[in-house]
C-alpha cells in the first residue's frame, strides 16, 4: 500500500505545496479492468442479469471493422430515460471502454486510493474526452446532411484537433477558429503539438487574436463563418468550444454507465467516492456529475476548472442540465475548484515540474493544460485537507491531450532528466560494417 511508505517527514514536506511534490518510483503491479477477464465471470458474482451481463460483456469487447466509425441508434441508461431530448443515433468513433487501473501516487491521504480511467486512451489522433462529445455531435452533423463542421477554440485546442480528425473520418471538411495572440494572429501558426495533425488532415484554420474573441465571442464568430460558407453553398454544422452543449453532455452521461458496467464486471466490491476531472468547457463534468447523481454511482464529483471560475461554471453547467429538462440543481451535483492558476495554457513552473515527476514516479503522462493542474490540484487539497479524503477511493478521470505538452517543451527543457554520450572504450571491437543499419 502507497501508504505505508509514508513517513512524518514527507508528509510534513507535502503540506506545505504549492511547492512541487517529490514523488519516488514506484514498482508496484497494477490492477486493470478495463477489459473482461479472459474467463467469463459467473453470473453470481457480477450480480447482473443475463440480459444486462451480455450488454456488458458485448460493450468491452474491441470494436469489430463493422462497429468502427459506424452510426448506430441510440438507447439511454434506464436512470436517463426521463431526460429529453434523447439522441436518436451516435457514432463509433472512441475506442471504448477505456481502462481503469489503480494509480500508484505517493504521500497520499491515510487509507485513501486513487483510480485512474483513462480517457487519454479513447483512439490515438481523437484521443480524449472530446471524443465521446463527438459521437453524438457528428451524428446529428450528418442527420442534417451537413458536408462541413465548423468548431473554435484555442491555438492548441484539443477539442478542434479530435473534431477535425472525427471530421475527414466521416469524409466531412472541418474549419477550425483558432483564438491567438495578437502578435501570431497574421503569422503562419506553424505544425506544433494539435496543429501538426489539424493540417495534416486538411482543416482550414482561421485565426482570431485573443482580444477580438473576448470582444465578439465564439458565437457570434462561429455564426460568421457559418453564413459565409452558406453562401458558397455549402451545409455547415456548428459545434460549440469544446462540444460542450446539452447533446454534447450525453457523452459522459454514456461515460458513467461504461463505468458502471466496469464495476459490476470487476467482482472485488470497488465502489467510488469521489470522482476528480479537470473542467474546460463544462460539458464533461455535466454529463459527469448528473450521471453519477442519477445513475448508481452515486459519487461526489469535484471539477477542477482550468479558466474562466467556479461561479461561471456553476451557471453554464446548470444551463446544459436545463437543456435536458434534469430538474436538478448544478450546486448540488458537483463541487467547482479553481485550478487555472496564471490562466488558460498557462503553466508555472511547479504545475509543470509536477507533470513531470507523475510521469517518473507512475509512468502515466498527464497534459499540462487539463488533467495536469486538476491532478496538482487534486494533490494540493489532499495534503492540505487530509481528513477530507481519508480512506477514500477516488477515480480520477485523465481527460488527454498529450499533444499540449509539445507547446511547452522550452520551458520544459530544464526540467527533463540529463543526457550524455555513451562512453565505449577502446577496449570494445570495432570492425567496419558490423553494425547493419538497414
């Protein structure tokens, strides 16, 4: 147990973060149920139905050729069924379920464990939690007979990348505004991180600076470029910053019932407290939270937001709720934390150097735009406010975009582990050719 390799003086050293944390190694083996086991439980200890054992077991297996990218109708978990409207149809387009597994993080609270489902793993170029937005979003795009999407976001949004690649995967043209500085808005933005891939499948990028979008906002811009490619004839569908809408909820309400699914297949009795995602559009911890709330998981969800503040958040995801008629209040289904620390994409060098040890420590890399600032977030409360979380289990959603990480590679440049020659002695044969390089 990661407890059991505290000591008084690191946890006194902990409490005092903001100060970067200094995590060890760790070695441990690590649980996985994101798939079945390779023998099928028995039906009294996933403590299901058939019916409900073989939907299960159906949703874990790989998607087939004939499921991938396919559009299927679509049936709400029995606790959303009251909700409205309910999509008629979604895409395939995630690789899903994504895995769950204990995650080793030193200096934790006494008896508390943390989980990791592992949305960074949803399919390699859409990889993130966009991707279950999408699945929806796209299949309403071609229900209108929509030929091109139209999205916004920031110069590194991983929202227009995953909408751009779901995009040419559907054989639709995406056009991406990009929100810059003033200094970049007339410059080429370059093939850095999600801009490589955004070009490389052929999305038209239109830059705004930082200020004209603060002055119009997304709406209104979006509305622009939708009326001028009208008039070219063409059939755009908009999708909002982030695919954060009451359809775009759906996404992760679907989420909680794959997670309720991975448990009833795990037969070791893991139940949830809490639950810790990163927020940066709102749509996520909607569908999060409202799903835990109805569904049966039942875990309180804290939404660490990475702009804007919690007041805003509270307001916006309450509108999205609205939209699908929930009859709950926002207040009551998710605890909103600011983590945005400088501001949107903007990391210290603490978040960073945190980022960086998680990844030494435990292997998994977070981004350092979302996941990585609820993560130090996550970590800051937990030393500060031990008691608040002891003996809990806590499943904390990695959200993706490795892709982020490439932006901020000179200020991370010092931070990197060190490097040198190998040093191969004369003593060592040589001989010309020996060494194939094919």
């Amino acid at each position: 147990m990661i407890d059991s390799m505290q000591s008084a003086s690191t946890s006194a050293r902990l409490t005092a973060i903001p100060s970067p944390l200094h995590l060890p190694v760790f070695n441990h083996s690590i649980p996985v149920f994101g798939k079945p086991k390779p023998v099928v439980p028995k039906r009294s200890r996933v403590h299901c139905s058939q019916s409900q054992y073989h939907t299960m077991e159906t949703k874990a297996k790989a998607l087939s050729f004939d499921d991938f990218l396919s559009k299927k109708p679509y049936s709400p978990p029995p606790w959303a069924s009251h909700l409205k409207p309910i999509p008629s149809h979604a895409f395939s387009l995630a690789h899903l379920p994504t895995p769950i597994h204990k995650w080793n993080l030193p200096n934790l609270p006494q008896n508390t464990e943390v989980w990791l489902k592992r949305d960074d793993l949803s399919g390699m170029q859409l990889s993130g939690n966009k991707v279950r937005k999408l699945e929806f979003l796209l299949a309403e795009a071609v229900e209108q007979g929509a030929d091109c999407i139209i999205t916004i976001g920031g110069i590194q949004s991983n929202h227009c990348r995953a909408t751009a690649v779901a995009a040419k995967y559907l054989n639709l043209d995406s056009y991406l505004i990009l929100r810059t500085s003033k200094l970049l808005v007339d410059k080429d933005p370059g093939l850095t991180g999600n801009l490589l891939v955004e070009r490389f499948v052929g999305a038209h990028i239109h830059l705004i600076s930082k200020e004209e979008y603060s002055k119009i906002g997304s709406v209104a811009l979006t509305n622009v470029l939708k009326e001028q490619l009208m008039k070219e004839g063409r059939k755009p569908y908009v999708i909002p910053v982030g695919g954060s809408n009451s359809l775009g909820t759906w996404g992760y309400i679907e989420a909680v019932r794959e997670i309720e699914e991975q448990l009833q297949i795990r037969s070791s009795g893991v139940k949830f407290d809490d639950i810790v995602v990163a927020c940066g559009s709102g749509g996520t911890i909607a569908g999060l939270s409202l799903g835990s709330w109805l569904g049966e998981l039942k875990s309180k969800v804290h939404a660490f937001c990475v702009c804007d503040d919690p007041y805003y958040f509270y307001d916006f995801v309450q509108d999205l709720i609205d939209g699908l008629e929930a009859g709950v209040n926002a207040r009551d289904i998710v605890s909103i934390i600011n983590a945005k620390g400088l501001g949107y994409a903007m990391s210290t060098s603490e978040e960073l150097k945190f980022v960086m040890e998680v990844a030494a420590a435990t292997g998994v890399v977070l981004d350092p735009v979302y996941s990585g600032k609820a993560a130090y977030g996550m970590m800051k409360d937990m030393a500060e406010n031990p008691k608040k979380w002891e003996g809990r289990k806590v499943l904390f959603i990695h959200t993706g975009g490795l892709l982020g990480l490439f932006d901020k590679v000179d200020q991370m440049a010092s931070l990197v582990g060190s490097w040198q020659r190998m040093d191969v002695g004369e003593s060592v044969p040589r001989k010309d050719g020996i060494g194939k390089m094919f």
